[in-house]
C-alpha cells in the first residue's frame, strides 16, 4: 500500500472546514493507505500559546480525530513532538532550502500580518517542518484543505531538491483534496478558520449551532420573506451542498429561487441534516472522552514508538547520503 501522510495542528475545535476539507478523506482513505496522521504539537508552537492547555489540546484533539471516524487499527494517529527526527530532518531541510521559496508562502505572508509582534523564525520555517513529517514516512498522498497544497508543492521540491544533490530517497507527494476543499465561514469569510472565529464545531450541540447559524447573514437580495434569493450567493446554501441530499437540496434551492420557503426554514433543514452526521460524532467522542479515554492514551504512545522506528530508518539512510555516518 502506498503511504498517506496528514497533520493537523492542536490549536482549537475541530470544525467543519477541518471535517469537510479534509478529516472526511482521512476517514475514508485510511481504508486504501499504510495511514499515518499527526498531532502537529510542534507546528502549533509557531504562534503564541499557553504552555499548560497544550497537553489538553492534544489529547482532545486525538479523542475528536477518533470520533470522527479514524480508527485504531487502520491509521497511525501520533504526537508529533514524540518522535524527535522530525526536528532533525527540518534542519537537514534548512540546508537545502532557499530562503526566497519560504518568504514566498501565502500562509507564512498571512501569518507574518496576524502575529506582527511575535514573527519568529518557526514562522518562516513551518514548511519546512511540514516536508519533514511527510517525508520522515516517504508519504506519497498528502489529503488537506486547499490553503495547504502550496505546502505540499513545496514539500515536492524539497523532495526533489534532496534527491538530485544526495541521491534519490524521497517519493514526490501528492495533495488530495476532497470535494469541497474551501469551506467557507459563518460571516460569509473566505475560509472558516479556528482563527476568524467563524467556526462551527464537530462537537457542538444542535442549540449551539442553532444560536449560529439563525443570525447567520445569507443572501443580501432577501431582504423580505417574499423576495426570491440566489443560493449560490449564500454560505448556508455552500452548507447545504455539504451535509444535505441532492433532491431536498434541488427543492430547496427551487424554494429560495421563488421565494417559496423563508430562509429561517433552509437554515433549520440544514441544521436538521447537519445534526444527522455531528450527533453520532458527538456521541462517540463522550464514550471515548470518558471509559475510552486511557485506552487512546496509551495508543498514541505505542503509535510514537512506531513512528520512532520508521523514522529511524529513513534518518539512518539520510546520514548515510549525506556524509553523517562515521567510519
Ligand atoms: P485551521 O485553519 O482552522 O487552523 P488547521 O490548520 O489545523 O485548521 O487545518 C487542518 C486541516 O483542515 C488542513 O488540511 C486544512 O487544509 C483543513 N482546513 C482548515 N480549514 C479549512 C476550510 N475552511 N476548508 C477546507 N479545509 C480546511
Ligand atoms: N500545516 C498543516 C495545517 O495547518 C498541518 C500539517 C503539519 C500537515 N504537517 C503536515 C498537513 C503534514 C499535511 C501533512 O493544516
């Protein structure tokens, strides 16, 4: 089998964005691929956070990964900052890596506005980190949302870059992208995003979301009940194309098109098909949360170890091409 590589940073809750941008592949694609997928403790350092929340974070982010569908016997699911090599193939990356290809990056650019008081130089380098947790496994897809396929190209031409100087050790990876690789925000934002607080949660309660999504803005044309709207100019109908079936949505996109329905009733058809794949997540991630709860635990530390000896392997025969190895 061919080895899929993802991370995701333990930074917030889980949202949609992350379900349907990419966890929704994980899930499905652990089935096809040698898995492997990461807690990405040592990214999430990158930006200023609250040394005690961290172990919190990690573990619920693990117990949220596994309620939503990541299982245990078929997907690797580790701590990043368990497994030291993928410190030390960053370095060996910042030998081969030009400076401009970082300071070129969109999320880097992003980010540099955002944490202007505190641009450090794991900022910078965070790329960098990334081609070295996908290629420490020589992953081959590398399932994201769409903000990180540039990563992924880089993490190609990282590959590219080392095999041409040292010889060919890394497989050239692959972005995988689900159907819906943007997810927009609640305020209507380019991206819902842990950050812009535009974010529903995998496990949030049907009142939560309902206190929402009911004031969400939709399209501005409906203004009065009786004004007909168009649905592609509505983040609640970019929704519907996630979670409801194509011929509720065909009616319901007829319904706003000829003002037969209100937008208070698209918005609770959604809520209602939403609810039919959060509440099963949610329910799982209680059991989990309470008597699974040490049973993750002690998997994601077997899974480091794991991790460990794979990642030997390829540091042992990076040292060796590029000199590191004593006679
Ligand atoms: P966030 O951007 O909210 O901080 P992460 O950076 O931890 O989330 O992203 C984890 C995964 O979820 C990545 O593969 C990322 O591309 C994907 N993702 C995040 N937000 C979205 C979104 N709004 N639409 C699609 N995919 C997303
Ligand atoms: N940078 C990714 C994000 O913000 C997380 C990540 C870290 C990742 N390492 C990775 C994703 C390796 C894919 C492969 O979402």
């Amino acid at each position: 089998m061919k080895v899929l590589f993802t991370g995701i940073q333990p930074t917030g809750d889980i949202h949609l964005g992350n379900y349907f941008g990419a966890i929704a592949n994980w899930v499905r694609l652990q089935h096809e691929y040698t898995t492997y997928i990461s807690v990405v403790d040592l990214h999430a350092l990158s930006i200023p956070y609250e040394p005690a929340d961290m172990p919190g974070r990690v573990a619920d982010l693990a117990l949220t990964l596994y309620a939503c569908g990541i299982q245990v016997d078929k997907a690797v699911l580790f701590v990043q900052s368990e497994v030291p090599a993928h410190s030390e193939l960053t370095w060996i990356f910042n030998t081969i890596t030009p400076l401009g290809e970082l300071e070129r990056m969109t999320q880097f650019k992003d980010k540099r506005e955002q944490f202007r008081a505190s641009v450090n130089v794991a900022l910078l380098d965070y790329p960098v980190l990334q081609a070295a947790d996908i290629l420490l496994y020589k992953g081959e897809v590398v399932p994201v949302g769409e903000d990180q396929v540039q990563h992924v190209e880089f993490t190609r031409e990282v590959a590219r870059h080392f095999n041409s100087r040292y010889g060919d050790t890394f497989p050239e990876c692959q972005a995988l992208l689900t159907a819906t690789p943007r997810v927009l925000g609640l305020d209507g934002d380019a991206k819902m995003s842990k950050s812009k607080g535009n974010t529903i949660g995998v496990l949030e309660t049907a009142e939560q979301i309902w206190a929402k999504v009911g004031p969400a803005k939709t399209d501005p044309a409906r203004v009065r009940r009786t004004d007909p709207g168009t649905p592609e100019k509505c983040t609640i109908w970019s929704y519907h194309l996630l979670v409801t079936p194509e011929a509720e949505r065909a009616d319901i996109h007829k319904g706003c098109t000829t003002a037969g329905i209100g937008c208070i009733d698209c918005k609770k058809r959604f809520q209602a098909n939403l609810m039919k794949v959060l509440d099963p997540i949610r329910e799982r991630y209680a059991e989990l949360a309470g008597a699974g709860r040490k049973g993750i635990m002690e998997r994601l530390d077997a899974n480091g170890e794991k991790c460990r000896a794979v990642a030997a392997t390829t540091m042992a025969e990076v040292r060796e091409k590029m000199g590191l190895k004593r006679e």
